[in-house]
C-alpha cells in the first residue's frame, strides 16, 4: 500500500522555514501576504480571506486523508481523484494549494501505478476509459507509465463510440429513446424500446442530458491523453446548442432539472479545460443566464456539491464578488463546511457522495489563475 504522509504539518513546517530564511517583505508576498488574508472576501463579508483559505486546506485534507487514502475507495475512484489533485494543481493561483495539491496527488499517482501496473486482456470499454483518466492524470502528476500508455493506445480503438457513450456524436446529437436499465429485472433494453422484453415492465428513458454530459467528459479526457476514446471532443461539442432551453426548475422534475444543470456546467469545464481560461458569456449566452439565474435553487435545496459547480462556472464567465449570486455561493459554501473538512452529507455511505461534493466545493471557493478569454467554439 503506497504511503498516505500527514500533509498538512509538513505543509506549516515548510513555511515557517521559507517565512525565517526569507527578509519579511519576501515571506509576506509567497504567503499571499498576512494582511490580506486578514481582510473580508469582501467589504462586509461574514469570511475572511484567511477563513476561506483554511476551509479549502481542511477540505484537500478530507480528500486526501479520509477518502484517497482509503485502499477500498482509492480503487475504485482513484482515476477521478487524482484528476480533482491535479486540476487543482494546475489552474490555482494559491501557491500554497498548488503545492498541498502536487504533493498529495504525485503521491497517491504513485499508489494507482501500483494497483494497476497493466490493462486486463478482458478490459471492456468502460474499464479502458477509467484507465485512460487514471493514466492521463498520473502522467500530468509526474508518474508516467510508458507500458499502460501502449497497452491503452493498443486498446481503446477496439471499441465503438456507442460502446464507450450509449450513442454515436458523429451521427446524431443526444438520443431520447435510449432505455435506462429495467427498474424490476435490471436488464438493458434495446433503444426505442417502452417497455422491457425481458419481464413487461415500463421502461424510463435516459435523460439526453446525461448521455451529453458523460460523453463530454469521455472525449475530451481521452482527446487530452492522446488516447481517443470513441470520437474528438469536437464532434460531442457540435451539439451543445440543441440542449436548449435548459429543463426548468419544477417544471422537468429535479432529476431532470439538475441533469441539465450538470450538462451546462461539464460543457464549460471541458470547452476552458477545467477552468484554464476564462468563457465569453456572449459564446454561451443561454448556459450564462442557466446558471445565473438557478444558484439560488441549489443553495435552497441544501445541495454544496452544485453550488460548487454553479459558483467556478460563473467566475470563469467574469463573475466576481460585486455579484449578489456569488456572495450568497460563497456564504452557503463557508456555513456548510462539515466538522471533518467535508462538504455534504456526512452519513452518505456512497464515497462518491462525500468526495465528489467536497471537490466542487473547494473549486467554487478557491482562486484561479486565469490567463486568457477564449475564442466562441463554431
């Protein structure tokens, strides 16, 4: 089992030696100076700049010590871990987040070699996309692996797009007729089909919304490793605009309204690289408004995991805290923050549900490093 290190004491020892080698000026500005972190996120704000700073470094150390560092937990969602590790790394302007960030990343990157130092001869298309997440980010985290790189290269063209997303973006844009598993016998059904050929039950449609968002996430992953996983991102990217109108809020029911949510907030993730560059609201007009004007439906559904999301979507679209939604977004995120670092509930057993929501909420509170408005896709 690799080796979970207590971050956060090494972190306060490294420091206070950078703060004593360096002239007072000096430590001030690498600390992002103490006054600063003194001041209200905004002139009378209920936080602190320093208030917040502690909330994310509790946070990375529940997603590090509580969850990545749990063997069961690590195999099974080690890939999107690290990914949480290394985005983080890469996109704050916090140098001292950038570098808890590295440190538990590069080292949990090491561990998931080890749990998988090959690909399976019988790996299907999900195993190989989930390897291919876990490789691109272990490779970006310093810990390449030239073997598994081949073995998934050799590999992931075997399998159709349908096989790696339900549908075929090359073809068509988000199906509705794509059956969910059958309710009563669990059994997959043919596309088109209402009810189940196995046992009569009513079949429930997957909603296009899903389907749109986890093939966003499959193409671009596999675009940026270099590994295709089914198709570019772009031919996936092409459909965005045939999601509009966004499901409404009672309207389509919460299951739908929030999987219209999810899909407008994984377009912008993946088109500015997980929060890279900066969106022109005038690019995704309809996905600006969405999100503005929903917020306060996830702070008054008690729902940290997408305020998260809500809250780094709209800063990357130029929102900042001269705007009432992203005050109110930071306000809920800070008064939730659970006794143990995490956000969300605490008695879920799924660690999917306590990770996932910490993550987002991290990435709703943390600064960025921005460097660039990109251009409107096609």
């Amino acid at each position: 089992m690799g080796r979970c290190v207590k971050m956060g004491k090494v972190y306060h020892r490294v420091w206070r030696i950078i703060a004593a080698l360096l002239p007072a000026g000096a430590a001030l500005c690498l600390l992002g100076t103490a006054p600063r972190r003194e001041l209200p996120l905004w002139p009378g704000a209920r936080y602190t700049v320093a208030q917040r700073d502690r909330a994310i470094e509790r946070g990375m150390d529940f997603l590090y010590h509580r969850m990545a560092c749990n063997p069961e937990y690590f195999k099974r969602w080690g890939g999107d871990m690290l990914s949480a590790f290394y985005n983080i790394y890469a996109t704050s302007s916090n140098p001292r987040l950038r570098r808890m960030a590295w440190d538990m990343g590069h080292e949990r990157a090491a561990e998931w070699r080890r749990i998988y130092p090959s690909l399976p001869a019988d790996a299907d298309a999900w195993f190989i996309a989930d390897m291919v997440f876990g490789t691109d980010s272990a490779e970006r985290l310093g810990v390449p692996d030239s073997r598994m790189r081949a073995q998934l290269l050799a590999a992931a063209p075997r399998w159709t797009p349908r096989d790696y997303m339900n549908w075929d973006p090359a073809h068509e844009p988000p199906p509705r007729d794509l059956p969910e598993l059958c309710s009563v016998c669990k059994e997959q059904n043919e596309r088109g089909a209402i009810t189940c050929k196995h046992c009569g039950a009513a079949l429930k449609m997957r909603s296009r919304y899903d389907l749109y968002q986890d093939a966003l996430i499959t193409a671009y992953t596999g675009e940026t490793a270099g590994i295709r996983l089914g198709v570019p991102y772009a031919a996936v990217l092409q459909w965005f605009r045939t999601l509009r109108p966004y499901p409404k809020w009672p309207q389509a029911g919460a299951a739908e309204y929030y999987a219209g949510i999810y899909s407008a907030t994984h377009l912008i993730y993946t088109y500015n690289h997980y929060s890279r560059y900066r969106v022109s609201r005038h690019c995704f007009p309809d996905e600006f408004a969405h999100l503005r004007d929903n917020l306060h439906q996830a702070i008054a559904d008690q729902d940290p995991e997408s305020v998260g999301e809500f809250l780094d979507s709209l800063r990357a679209f130029g929102l900042d805290f001269s705007d009432e939604h992203i005050r109110a977004g930071f306000d809920y995120l800070m008064s939730m923050q659970n006794g143990d670092g995490s956000w969300g509930d605490v008695t879920d057993p799924d660690p999917y549900s306590r990770y996932h929501p910490t993550w987002t909420a991290i990435d709703g509170l943390r600064d960025y490093a921005w460097t660039q408005v990109l251009p409107c896709p096609p």
